[in-house]
C-alpha cells in the first residue's frame, strides 16, 4: 500500500479545521484506504484509539442504519467520551437523510468529519444547501503513472523499465484495486470488467430507472467509442434509433449525465482560444481509466492516439486543472489547461508526420506568451520545434 501524498497532504493539512472533508471519485479508486492513512496520521499525532469513529456503509454490520438515520446519529451521539471524536464514513450517500446527520454532528458535537462518495450527486441539493460553505472536496482518480511505477518498484531513472511500464499503463490503466489483486496479465481483463459491472450497476443503472439496461449498456458503448471525438448528441440518438433503442435527446443527455456522476467519464468544453469564451460547440468526453476503457472495447479497437489523449487529460484533472480543448480560426488545440491564474497549450500525438510541422503547427498559431508543449507517444530526435517543447508522454507523466 503507498501513501497518495497529494491527497493525504490535503487532508492532513486539513486536519482540525471546521470543514467537513468530502472525498469524491470512481469506485474502487483508493477512497477508502485514504481514509485509513489519514486515520494512521491521527494516531501518530497521539489521539487516542476511543476518539476514531470508522463505518463502512457498503459492510453488512452497518446495515441496520441505511433505511434508519435517527439510530445511526444517537448511536453516534453515544459514543461522547468528553473529547473531540473524528468520523469517518465510507459511501455515505447509501443512508437515506445522511446530509441531516452529518450536519447535525457537525453542530452538536466537538468533532471533525471525513465522508467519501462514489457519486457526486452527494455534492447537490440537501448536502448543498445543509453545508454550504462548510466542506472541502478532495476528486481522487486511479494511480497516476508515477504512483504506478512506484508501486511496481521501478527505477524511474531506467528509460526503458519506464518505457516499458508506460505501456503496461496505457492498456491496463491505474486503478488500485486492479494492481493491489496481484493477478496475472491473463486475468486483469476480467477484474476490470468486473468491476466496470459493479460501476453501472451501483451508480448507473440503479438511478435510470427500470427497463432501460440495455438502452444504456448501448449508449456507453457508443460513448467508449467517441473518446478524444466531439460528441454530437443529435448523431448518436440517430445512431441509437437505427440501431433499435428508443431514445430522445433529452433522455441521451441524462444518461450521459448519470455516467459523468458515477466518474466514469469526465465532461471537457471547447473554448475559443482567441476570445477565451466557451464556445456553443460540442463537448468532447474522456473516460477515468485506460483499462477500463479496453476491459470493454479492448484496446486493437481504440486508436493509440486517442489513449494518449485520455491519459494526458485525466493526469491534468488529476494534477488540478480547468480542461478545455481550444479552437482557433477553425484548427483545433487539443487541451487548453488552467490553474491559479495560469495557463498551458498542449498538443497530444503519437508520432510527428516526417518532413511536416501538421501536428504542431495549431500551437505555432496560437497567440500570446502562455507556456506550449507538444506531448508525443514515442521520443522525439528534435526535442523542439519552433522553440515549443517537445517531450515523449512517459517523461511528462513524471514531472509536473
């Protein structure tokens, strides 16, 4: 088990202060263990083991509290000992009224509060409203590469181990559960399906509505299919109908919106880059994880450039920034990313064409003096073109 030092930093940094800690991300991401370590940090720092309030709500012995908040908050209540108590809870969001519970602890007990969810719709409504101003969000996504190779103990100075691990990365993806199984190559396919499966169904299907599994087996699919593309609703609903499913707009709109809660898939606008207003155009979407993605569709049917794609976005998410993909007198610049007032171009290929400047040249266009960077699939001879850097994703994805 590593530590995930960028979102234990946040959370010990945090510890004691008057927000509600609230950790969001796909299922089976590494919430729970987080929530673990900063509880270790805890009794390093000498609280007591009486003090740690811990409850699972996915665990049979709790589930006495799921249909009855009332008894969950006295039970908790009971627990006063004349010190202050921190709480832990694990899918919290299974616990009809649990946004009255944690906010009535928050008021009625010296205490602090640690919550994680697999869907964000825990961060609407009720929650919303009862602690407006009152949490913090921490988004945890599957293992970044450089987490990966730590936890395969690979000597990040040997270019080729790292070469080599990057591809193991790009078809099997970072999710914790899937390398902490220790399962063999053969077999990793079959957890990730699986838990794919246990993804739609808890936080997908389950809020669809009934009859409609299949529809929406469907349209994920055609979503996989789209990822690094604009997504034309009004072309995929054609698509779905041809193919028998009836489906409006409307419908296609909210389901895709059911997936983006249950972090399956992440949502990226275009901007235009000279005016830096968001244009009406079509979103493009990217999906959490590459293994995944190729646990569905496998990966001879996903072009290596859009994999690229997808790992570069989810690394910028991950490393805190707004995403965008620009546009620019009718050429496009695959990801505009911005964070704390600062702003980076970014073009993503797998090979620069021979004797052409096509990939780069959208960079070239691009007014101003913000930082520009072209990330490539395998190692460049020029490591820059026109003064933009040019460096293979393997190096960039161990240094920030």
């Amino acid at each position: 088990m590593i530590k995930r030092e960028r979102y234990l930093k946040f959370l010990t940094d945090a510890i004691d202060n008057e927000f509600i800690k609230v950790i969001t991300g796909v299922r089976r991401s590494g919430k729970s263990v987080l929530l673990m370590q900063v509880q270790d940090e805890l009794r390093n720092r000498g609280i007591s083991a009486d003090q740690i309030v811990s409850m699972n709500f996915e665990s049979f012995r709790n589930v006495v509290y799921l249909n009855n908040p009332e008894k969950l908050y006295e039970d908790l209540m009971a627990r006063q000992n004349g010190k202050k108590l921190y709480f832990f809870f694990d899918e919290v969001q299974l616990i009809d009224r649990w946004q009255a519970v944690i906010n009535s602890l928050r008021v009625d007990l010296p205490s602090d509060i640690y919550i994680t969810g697999s869907n964000a719709s825990i961060l609407s409504g009720e929650l919303a409203t009862l602690l407006s101003g009152r949490y913090v969000q921490v988004d945890v996504y599957p293992f970044s590469f450089a987490e990966f190779i730590t936890l395969k103990e690979i000597d990040a100075t040997n270019k080729q181990q790292v070469k080599q691990a990057y591809l193991e990365y790009r078809e099997f993806g970072g999710m914790p559960s899937v390398l902490d199984a220790q399962v063999t190559v053969d077999n990793r396919y079959d957890y990730l399906s699986t838990l794919y499966d246990s993804i739609m169904l808890r936080d997908v299907s389950q809020r669809s509505g009934e009859g409609n599994q299949q529809l929406l087996k469907m349209l994920t699919m055609v979503m996989l299919g789209s990822i690094s593309s604009e997504v034309n609703v009004t072309k995929l609903v054609n698509r779905l109908k041809a193919a028998g499913y009836s489906i409006t707009s409307t419908r296609f709109r909210e389901y895709v919106g059911l997936l983006e809660q249950a972090y399956l898939f992440y949502k990226i606008p275009q901007v235009n880059i000279r005016g830096s207003q968001r244009l009406r155009a079509n979103d493009k979407y990217y999906v959490v994880d590459n293994g995944l993605w190729h646990s569905q569709v496998g990966e001879v049917l996903t072009n290596v450039g859009s994999q690229l794609e997808n790992i570069v976005c989810l690394e910028l998410l991950r490393r805190g920034y707004d995403v965008k993909f620009g546009s620019i007198d009718g050429k496009e610049v695959d990801f505009v990313a911005e964070k704390r007032g600062e702003r980076q171009y970014i073009q993503v290929t797998q090979q620069m064409p021979e004797n052409s400047n096509r990939e780069i040249q959208n960079l070239i266009d691009v007014p101003g003096g913000y930082p520009k960077l072209l990330i490539t699939g395998e190692e460049m001879t020029e490591r820059q073109i026109e003064g933009i850097p040019v460096v293979p994703i393997y190096e960039w994805l161990l240094t920030e």
